[in-house]
C-alpha cells in the first residue's frame, strides 16, 4: 500500500505531522457509559494507519455540550495538552 513504504511520496507530503484533534459534545472514553458509541477516534486512527502513520497523537475535548463549564474546562485542557506538544 501507499502509504507504507517509508519513502512514500504521501508520507513525505505529511512530514512529522502526527497530531490531531477531536471534540465531542458528550464523554465518550475510556470508562464512560458512551465509550461503546465512540466511532470517530478510533476511524480516525485507521485512516492514519492506512496512510502510514502508526502513532498519532490525538487530543480530545470531551463534553463541550454538557455545560459552558464543562466546555471551558475541556478546552482548557486541550490547549494545554496541544502547548505541551509544540514545547516538545
């Protein structure tokens, strides 16, 4: 497939990028009560897959249409998880 040889002319294209972000207006990780209904990271992470990219990290605000706190809280912590990866 394409995407992985080491070399491929995607791959290239796409350079170190490994990062992406979600929201999600619920709480669908790891231990929720929702965590069946998660589609979109774990789709997301096939396609990164596909394309070569084994290791992706992937920053998620959950639960930004609970509530404007829950939402400010979220988003907080995603911008800090994302400042984190540019100071690395």
């Amino acid at each position: 497939m394409f995407g992985q040889a080491a070399n491929s002319d995607f791959k290239r294209t796409l350079g170190d990028a490994k990062a992406s972000t979600l929201s999600f207006g619920g709480f669908y990780g790891p231990g929720s009560p929702a965590e069946s209904f998660e589609h979109t990271l774990s789709y997301l992470k096939s396609v990164f897959a596909f394309i070569g990219i084994t290791d992706p990290e992937v920053i998620v605000a959950d639960g930004v249409n609970i509530s404007s706190e829950q939402r400010e809280s979220s988003l907080k912590e995603a911008k800090a998880q994302i400042a984190d990866l540019k100071a690395a």
